[in-house]
C-alpha cells in the first residue's frame, strides 16, 4: 500500500507540473499535437489490433458477454473514427484565454473574465478504449493535464493509446505527464486519487450508476456526472398526434441502451384512446416491450401492468413505462418525482403549457416537440462531448470543452487604491 | 439524534419543495417582497436590538473578546446599512430566466442556454447577524431557497432576522420555508445537512478555516469557498516606485484583517536597494511588523527575520513578510508555492512582464497596478457579494448572484428526430 500511496502521488504530482505547462500552450501547438496523435494512430494501426489482441484474449477467456466484447474491439473502421475525432478537436476553437466579459470601474481599475483550463482532471471510465483518445483529446486541447483510469479489460489498448499521446507530446517538447494513464490496476489506486484535493481539479466517472455513486461517495475532489437518465416525454391534449407517435418511437427505439432514450412516456387522458393503441402497434412491430398502468392497458391490452419499480426506472433495452395522466400538472409532478433531471419533454401545440412545463420541470435539458435522443454535445453543435452533467454547480446537461475550463478576473489599473 | 434526524430531513424537504415555488417567481414579485423585509427592519428595530441584547449578555458572560462582541452587536446604523443592502438587492437585475445562449441548428432545432436557480443553498457562518439578511436576500433574489445555519453567539439575532423574511414572505404568500433558519443548536445538525444531497445543491461555508475546512471534508453537497487569503504582490524591476510604494501600504494596511489584505511582498533585487527603505519607514508609521529574509533586513533594519512560517501565513493582522527575489521566475514561483490561489498581483511598467505574471499566476483574482483590496464583489461591480471561491469549478473568485445561478437547455422543435 505504501508503494502504491507513492506511484499514485507521484503521478498527480507529475500531471500538476505538467498541467502548469499546458495552460499556456498557445492554440496553435496544441492542433499540431493533435495532428501528430491522428498521424501516429494511423501508423501504428497494426500495433494497436495487436495490443487490442490482447485485451480480446482476456475478455474471452473470462467469458465476457459479446456486447461487453463488441465495445471493446478496435476494428480498423473503429480507428479510423478515432482518428477522425482527434482531427475534428483540432479544429474547435481554443477555449482557452477567451474573455468572456470585460468593464471598467468608475475609478479606472479595468476588469476581464478570463477563461483558463480547470488543472489536472482525472476521468475514471469502463471498456471502451476509445474513450481514452476522446477525453485525452479533450483535456488537451482545453489546456488541462489528465490522468485516466481505464477499465482492466482494455489495460492493454489503453495504454498503448496513453503512449501514442505521450510520443506526439515528446516530440513537441510538452511534459509527457500531461496525459498519464494508470498503470496500476489495483482498485485501490482510485481511492487514493481521490483524496488528493490539493492536486486534482475534477473528476469525471463515466461508466454504470454503481460505479459513478461509488466514485462521488468517496472524492474530495468535485465529481462531475449523472447517475442515469430516466427520460420522460409527455404527451399532451393539444399535442399533434402524429408528430408525437413519430418523436415517441424515435426517443424510444432509435438507440434504447443510451442515457437520453425515453423511459417512460406520460399520455393526457383526452387523448390516450386515439394515441395509444397506435402506439401500442408500433411498438409491438418494434418488439418494444410496454407496462403500462390500468388506463393504458384499456388501449394496449398486451401491455403489462407497470410495477412499483417501472417508474423511474432506466431500462436501457427495449422496455417503456407508460401512464396515462389527468393533466399537465401531474405530468410535471411525476417527472419531479420519478425524473433523474437529465431530459424531458414535452409534445404540445399548446405555447402555454409548452412554457409551464419548460419552466417547471427541472432537468438539464427540456425538449419542446423534439426527441430526447437530441440531449447530446454533437447534436447541441459543441463539436465534442466530454459527458453529461445533471449537477447543478459548474456544467449541466451536454458538456463540450467549455465544462473543462474555469476564469480568472484580470483587474488592470494605474496604481489604484481602496479607500 | 433520532429527533434531531428528522428534524433536519424535515426541514430540508420543506426547503426544497419551497424551492420549486421560488424558482419561477417574477422578479417584480421577488423584489416587493424584498422591500417589505426593509420595511420591517424599519418598524422592528427595538425588537431587533432587544433580541441582539440577549445574545451579547451571554457574549458577555461567556467572556467573547472585545472584537467578537463589536462584530455581534446591531448598532441603529447597522440595521440601517442592512436595510440599505436589502433595498440594493431588489435594485439588482433579476439573474433567473436569462439567455445566455441562443443557436439554431442545421437540421431547425432552435436551443436556448437559459439561466435557473440552483435550488437549495445551505449556508453556514459565523457571528455577525447581518450575514443572516445579505445570505437570505441573496438567495431569494436569485431564486433559491435558503437554509442559515450561523453561529450560536447570534442565535437570538439571528431568528429574528429570519422571522422578518418570513412574515414578509407570509405576507406575499409565498412559502415561508424559502427562508430557513436552523434553530436546534446542536453541531451535530450540520453533519447531517451536509448528507442529503437529495435535497441540498449547495454549501457555502463562510467563517474561519478550520471550519471551512470541516464542512468541505465531510459535505456529500457540492461546496463552494476559499479556506484562505494568502494575497501576494510583487514589485517589478519596473515598476513605479512611488505607485508600488502607495499600493503596497493600501493592500497592507487599509484593512489588515480581510482576506484580499496583502501577506507577502516580493521585491525585485534591483529595486530594493530603492523601494524597502521606504516602504520600511511607512510600515513604521502604520505600526506594522515587518518578517523578512536576509536580504530585506539589509534595507529594514528593525525587521525579523521570517521563520519558516511566515511565507504563506495569512496573518490578518499588521504583520507583513517581505522576501528579496532575483527575478520574475522567482516571485512567480513564489505564489505558486505558497500562494492560496486568492488574489495576487504585480506593480510594474513593463506589459511583458505584466502578461506572462497574468498568464502564470493561477489565482482567481490577478491584479496588475492595483490593490489586492480591490478583489471583491462590491469593487467588481456585482452590487452583492455572497463570498470569494479559489474553487475552479462553478463561481470563481467574488461570487455576486451569478453564482447562485446554474442553467438549462431548452431545446424547441417542430417534432425532429434523431436518424
């Protein structure tokens, strides 16, 4: 324990040196950097399938499910989006020195909000190493050093892809340090960056709800994250029926096991009995299963009856809870309730009640007549998505590389005093 | 502790659905009620300094020092400045509902970047009672719900305090748990506020270290504060002597005690021959000691020599370190090691060094020819100060009621979805 005390110190030690580096590397030597990674990931294409190899033997020798084995493989296309994304963070604007605001004081003294990166981030996430490369990339560019601790079954893929960062940073004479990965697969070793306040500016966990509740149980450290995404979508009395069948099956089948699918669907009662059994067809075609309370089951009798634990629950798969409501307030009251303040929507043509429930339902993103599936860096125009937060300090909802950095205030004056 | 158990949980549920009501008032409605607190610290003022009364004949008993018992006592002029901190408050522009961001996307998505109130703000602070009325005032303006926890020796000044927001909120019908004040005394109480992060956004500490310090390490809830201002300057080779001279002893000695007062002075070798003598016989006039290193002593005679202590000591008092530094790299390194990333500035002509000073110096204030006395809420402009945070993430530095703020993305559409 005392030599994994000193690996894990040294190392953060490391990255806050490094991270002093970073935060005034001008834009410029930051994308040729970038550059250098997209280049060598395609070099060594051959030397990362074969560690990727590796992690694969692991994982079937362990009897990992096939998903589990499909998120983990490196495919040659799966590289070359790699490689893709790393260019198009090049290409983001720096958001590093931006002033956001300047004014002068009566007295003279002038006063700029000055972005600036956050320090050291460490990021704590599970199988696919892909996410390695997005958030050494991200962290980079936003001027902030890195520590990642990837899952074990990738160890090997990730670390050669920690070293592809570290050879681009070598050749441009940046502190290797500026994105370390943790070698030391002992558990313990997260516990341990946990604690070290005085080095450590954030942590982001990006994985399943056990681990992110573990992670924000234990820090010292601020935690960005969000447990899950139960995501609701109501469908009001004046919604335009048809746009809302479209949007529901979208929110719900496009891609079930992501955290901005719905989850649950709210119909009012005036038009439960023309929307729902359509849906209910639909839904069958789409081998979505439904529970529904007694009122939907009037309209889908297939559906099963939703159990105490259905509401505010995230499926992930091929599932929908449904209940049929009175009106908006009890719409608004049961996403208060059952919601986990990561997205909701509405479907209205009615401006008022699309105003109420904007202004009432407090989740990071409010869909109005739109699919929650939208709630997402890429499709916010952010060009890059480093998570997603349902906290309320610093960044929520989609958080691109502006939730990387923080300010400082520059006061420039000519020998002024407070009297 | 059972009682007390849900005394708190009780308490903080009641705050939080308080909060759902405050989150979408109107500002006119929010500032009427503000008006009608002044009118009440107007029309109760003998009550007032009776309650105050109480608590300084056990300050008396409990032998406070004369210092504490200044702090505590609620003079007519101090009623009447808090009265005139309140108004100011309602004078302010109303943060919650605005759009920081509008952007419409390819495919027609229109999102706004809307500001919200953070929800349940639980503030805990020591002895002066007019902490009670900025706290609140702050809070409710920016929409929130607010739980004061402040020191016992206020106790009874305290509650009355709260009181008045209560009828005032009373009056408005607006639910009085907007405004909370924890009466049960037991410190234990704080322990188990600081666990619900169901129902608490936010901690703000506002006190001594130690206390700070006992809050941030056992608070599940984000917190936000500065443990210490430990706020440097640095006079350039280039600088105005004279300016450096003047703002030296503003930063030093205009109010020793504050947290943005100056700590350590670092001077350029070339011009200490120059400066120190100077400042040395000024610093006498002001009654203040002086502790420096080998290389001040030659041009301040009378000085200590600086213990190991004394670089990185916040004082709060008329005690100044002084240290001799060959060169920028050095002063920089300085506040680097020592420094508390509060406020810290440079006295210098040269723009270059100006700027690498400002790159360099990672503190949430950065002055260049200027007083550290400016760092403040008030000098900044904000019209209200809710405390000074060298945290990087959320509000940094002088935090007004921006800082109470977080934000939503509402997103409209004419029924898009994801492909």
């Amino acid at each position: 324990m005392a030599s994994l005390n000193s690996y894990v110190l040294d190392l953060a030690k490391k990255a806050k040196a490094a991270s002093q580096v970073t935060a005034s590397l001008p834009a410029s030597k930051k994308n040729r950097v970038l550059l250098e990674v997209v280049r060598l990931l395609g070099r060594k294409k051959n030397a990362l399938r074969r560690e990727n190899e590796k992690d694969l033997r692991n994982a079937r020798k362990k009897k990992l499910s096939p998903v589990l084995i499909d998120r983990l493989t490196l495919t040659p296309k799966r590289i070359e989006e790699m490689r893709e994304g790393v260019r198009m963070v090049a290409g983001l604007h720096d958001p590093i020195g931006r002033v956001l605001a300047a004014w002068r004081r009566p007295n003279g003294l002038k006063i700029s909000k000055v972005t600036v990166p956050l320090g050291v981030i460490f990021i704590i996430y599970e199988s696919r190493p892909n996410v390695t490369s997005e958030c050494a990339s991200l962290c980079f560019k936003s001027g902030n050093a890195v520590i990642l601790r990837g899952g074990s079954e990738a160890f090997y893929s990730n670390q050669i892809l920690a070293n592809i960062y570290k050879q681009a940073l070598r050749k441009h004479r940046i502190p290797e340090a500026s994105v370390s990965f943790v070698t030391d697969t002992d558990h313990r070793a997260i516990d341990l960056f946990l604690q070290l306040e005085d080095w450590l500016n954030l942590v982001i966990p990006r994985g399943g709800e056990s681990l992110i509740r573990r992670v924000a149980r234990r820090s010292r450290i601020p935690v960005i994250k969000h447990y899950k995404g139960v995501c609701h979508l109501y469908v009001d009395e004046r919604a335009d029926l048809k746009q809302a069948l479209r949007v529901a099956l979208n929110a719900k089948c496009q891609r079930p096991a992501t955290c901005n699918a719905m989850e649950t669907l709210l119909v009012h009662q005036k038009v439960a009995p023309r929307f729902l059994p359509e849906l209910g067809r639909e839904l069958k075609k789409a081998r979505c299963e439904v529970r529904g309370d007694r009122k939907t089951r009037q309209f889908i009798p297939w559906a099963k009856l939703a159990g105490k634990g259905d509401y505010g629950k995230e499926f992930l798969d091929r599932i929908l809870a449904v209940r049929v409501v009175p009106n908006l307030d009890t719409a608004i009251e049961h996403i208060q309730t059952f919601g986990s303040a990561h997205t909701d929507g509405i479907l209205t043509r009615d401006r008022a009640a699309a105003r109420r429930f904007v202004e009432e339902v407090d989740s990071s993103s409010v869909m109005v007549n739109a699919s929650t599936r939208f709630s997402d860096g890429f499709q916010y125009g952010f060009g890059a998505e480093i998570g997603i937060s349902t906290d309320k300090i610093h960044a929520r909802g989609p958080m691109g590389l502006e939730g990387l950095t923080s300010y400082k205030y520059v006061v420039e004056g000519r020998g002024q005093t407070r009297e």
